[in-house]
C-alpha cells in the first residue's frame, strides 16, 4: 500500500506554537536531505498513525507533498512523551529509490522446535531485530526464520539464517538469535541455601568427647583434695 501525506511549512518555532500545532490534531516534524539543511513541516497526527499501523511501521517509504514538491521519505524517528506516549515531533528522512539504506527489521520465528516439543525446553528469542541493508524497495516486513529443527541447548546465529534476494545483513554474524534453553527447576534453586547451612561450622563430636572428659576428671580431683583438707 502506498501512501502520500500532505504537510506545510513550518515558520513559528518553540513550545508554545507545538502545543497550539498538537492541540489541533497536528505534529511539528523536519525533513532530512543529504547535504541538505532540514525543512520544518507541520503534518497530520492521523496521517502518520495511518503508516506506523501499515504492515511495513516504520519501515514504510511514502510520498511528502508540500508547495511544488513531492518527495520519496521514511521516519528516522519519533519523539513521544514516555508517560502518555503522546506524539510530539517527527523526523524524516528523504529516501533515494536507487540508493541502498539502512534499516532494522524484526524477525519472525516459524515452527515449533523439537526442543520444546518433546524434550521440555523452552525458545528463548534473544535478538528480535536485526540491521539490514537494500535498495528501498527491498525492504521487507520481517524476516523469517525456521526454528522447527532446534533441540534442546541449541542455538541458531544469524550467519545460519538466509537473507531475502537483495538483502544485506549488517549485524555481527555471530549474533545469537533464538537459543532453546531449560527450564530451572524449583529444587535446583533451593539447593544453594541448604549447602550454606550445612556448610555453618560445628563443633566436632571428638572434641565435645573429649572436653566432657576433662571436666569429669578435674571434677574428682577436686573432690580428693577436699577429702585431704
């Protein structure tokens, strides 16, 4: 699905004219151009709503008209407030059709592995997105990756999963994506506790012998010397 947002110019800075712009349904934004200063914009709160529910987010490529122009564009980023995570800026990023960028894109597990199914472990999904690079184009929704031949304490790196036709990864290769672990059990978590008491010192039965021993003895000696006085 293809889209096309409608901005203006932008020509009043500062809080107070962004509260004003948002109050309106409107959010202030930048566009970015290489080797090119940012243009202020003002868009739509809805229309950029409209794309991060697409199935491409924040990924989606889309169309920027405003005055004579209409530019080729993708989030570079969002800036909301993290309590209400309201909407308050917005920068884009012209793209280039002929120019390979940079983006990250999620992985998609597919299948249930052998680890989990029969032999109790469980998937542990260590890196959920990995950094691509293509022609814009060549962006993908996600990239997929077959779990279901994993067994238990395996692992699967990213220089095991195959890239899409025209993708490049740029994450280490040695990235570790999904690992099938098992589960802690509740008696292996409790041991630690009963070694630390069995491991508080005691007095040996030998000297406790050998103490009652000594008590006794100079008990009667002290009876003897008693008897002679």
């Amino acid at each position: 699905m293809s889209f096309t947002i409608k901005a203006e110019h932008r020509d009043v800075f500062g809080k107070n004219a962004s509260r004003r712009l948002r109050r309106k349904g409107q959010v202030p934004a930048v566009l970015y151009g290489e080797g090119a200063a940012g243009v202020p914009l003002t868009l739509v709160k809805k229309d950029i709503f409209a794309i991060l529910k697409s199935e491409t987010g924040e990924n989606t490529i889309f169309k920027v008209a405003f005055g004579e122009r209409l530019q080729d564009a993708m989030f570079k980023e969002l800036q909301v407030v993290p309590s209400t995570d309201e909407l308050i800026h917005a920068d884009l990023i012209q793209i280039s059709m002929d120019k390979a960028i940079r983006v990250a894109v999620p992985f998609l597990l597919q299948g249930e592995p052998v680890g989990v199914k029969t032999e109790g472990g469980f998937v542990d999904f260590m890196t959920r997105e990995v950094e691509i690079e293509c022609l814009p184009k060549d962006i993908p929704e996600n990239i997929k990756v077959d779990i279901a031949g994993l067994h238990l304490h395996q692992s699967l790196k990213l220089a095991e999963v195959t890239a899409p036709e025209g993708v490049k990864f740029v994450t280490d290769p040695a990235t570790v994506v999904v690992l099938i672990g098992v589960p802690h059990k509740e008696e292996e978590v409790a041991k630690p506790a009963e070694e630390v008491v069995a491991a508080e010192p005691t007095e040996p039965e030998v000297i406790k012998k050998e103490r009652a021993t000594k008590e006794g003895e100079e008990g009667k000696e002290g009876k003897k010397g008693k008897e002679k006085e």
